[in-house]
C-alpha cells in the first residue's frame, strides 16, 4: 500500500467520522431544543406515542441514573454540578484523542464507528451541561424559553434533557406473590436521550464486536510504522 493511497484511507476515516458524529449531534440537539420548547416538565405533559413508548421529558442534573455528588459529599449541589461538569468535560477530551489515535492508527472500520458513537454522545451531553443553564428558563410547570432573559442557571450549570421513555412492562404482581403481590412491576424505567444511545451503542459494539473491533489494531500500527520509515528513507519500498 502506498504513501498516497494511505493518505487517502486516513482522510475517508476521519470523513466518515465527522460525518456520523455531526449527525448525531444535530438529532440530538434539536431533539432535546425541540422537548424543551414543546413540553412541560415531568409525569403530566408525557405523551404516549405507543403502550411501550412515551416521550417524557425530565432534566437530569447529576451524573447516570441522577446522582450527585452532593449525595455522597459535603458539599453543595452547586459546586457538585460544577465538578461533574467539568469532569465530563475532561472525559471528552480524552475521548476526542482515543478517537483521534484510533484513526491515526488505522484501526478497524468497527473500532473507529465505536468510538465516534461515544464521542458523539458525550459531546451531546456536555453541550446540555454547559450551557443550557443560560440558555433556557425553568420548565417546571410551563413550557421553556429559548435564549431567555431569565436563564434557569449559569455557564456550566445547565442540566441534561432526556426524553425517551419504553416502560416495556407497566403492571402489579400478582395478589399471591409473596412480598411484591399488588405492588408495581415495570420494566424498563430509565428515561434517555439520542448522546445516551449513542454511547451504549458505542459500548456495546466494543463489548460484543470485541476481536473484530481491535483485529486490525497491531496489523495497522506495524503498517503505520514502515510507512513513516519509508518516508524517512530508512526502508525500501
């Protein structure tokens, strides 16, 4: 394989990366702009779309499944917020660069996709903890404003909007259970958002695609490294 046609590769790779990553950010951005200036916060502004699907709009302000750190240190919910923030923003950054590695390196068409998924998806949800909070008044009780005068927070202090809903099983236990008879059995309750699928999907491609993923991974790195003694003369071609 050539220099050139190397070259090549390297820049459909980093295309096609782009292109997914911008996609997704832009389905998830007017999703949640579009849940936020539409629908009124919690339970009763829900809309069922089927039995098994609803968009239910809800702002997560914490971490995954709603903690804080606040729930476990002494410390406010503000600053909480603040340190979340900036820790994701941290954890994006070092996405960015595994992804950019992962180009460089040539890895697997599988690996390079796994890895824009995850990327996509924090950088979607990084965008609501930023800034929303100076973006949006409160949804609470009304519909929310777009570029309001009276923002609901602050730089860094803007909270996740997540939307959909699948409570695949929403019913009671039976009477004659023991313990749980009469009360509530549902199945699947967290409610997310496009970025949260698109890291899962991401995950989940890296844990069940695992070998075909990271295949090419020593093969291409080895490729990489005789080219660039190519280019310094130190081999023949």
């Amino acid at each position: 394989m050539s220099i050139f046609a190397t070259s090549i590769d390297l820049k459909m790779n980093v295309k096609k990366s782009i292109l997914l990553i911008v996609a997704i950010l832009l389905i998830d951005q007017i999703s949640k702009i579009y849940i936020k200036t539409h629908f009124v916060l919690g339970i009763s502004g829900a809309v069922e779309v089927f039995d098994w699907f609803k968009i239910l709009f809800i702002e997560n302000p914490g971490a995954a499944w709603g903690a804080k750190l606040s729930d476990f240190l002494p410390i406010s919910e503000s600053t909480s917020k603040l340190i979340l923030t900036v820790f994701r923003l941290i954890a994006v950054t070092g996405i960015a660069y595994w992804l950019y590695d992962t180009i460089r390196q040539k890895s697997s068409n599988t690996l390079i996709i796994a890895v824009s998924l995850i990327f996509a998806g924090a950088l979607g949800n990084i965008i609501d903890s930023v800034f929303y909070g100076v973006l949006f008044d409160h949804s609470s009780g009304q519909v929310a404003t777009l570029f309001s005068d009276d923002p609901y927070g602050s730089l860094f202090h803007g909270k996740v909007v997540d939307m959909l809903y699948f409570p695949l099983i929403d019913t009671t236990w039976p009477e004659w259970v023991p313990y749980f008879g009469g009360k509530d059995l549902s199945f699947f309750d967290p409610v997310f958002n496009v970025a949260d699928t698109a890291i899962s999907t991401g995950v989940g491609i890296l844990l069940f695609f695992n070998k075909k993923a990271f295949s090419k991974k020593e093969e291409a790195s080895n490729e990489a490294e005789v080219l660039e003694n190519q280019e310094l003369g130190l081999v023949n071609e």
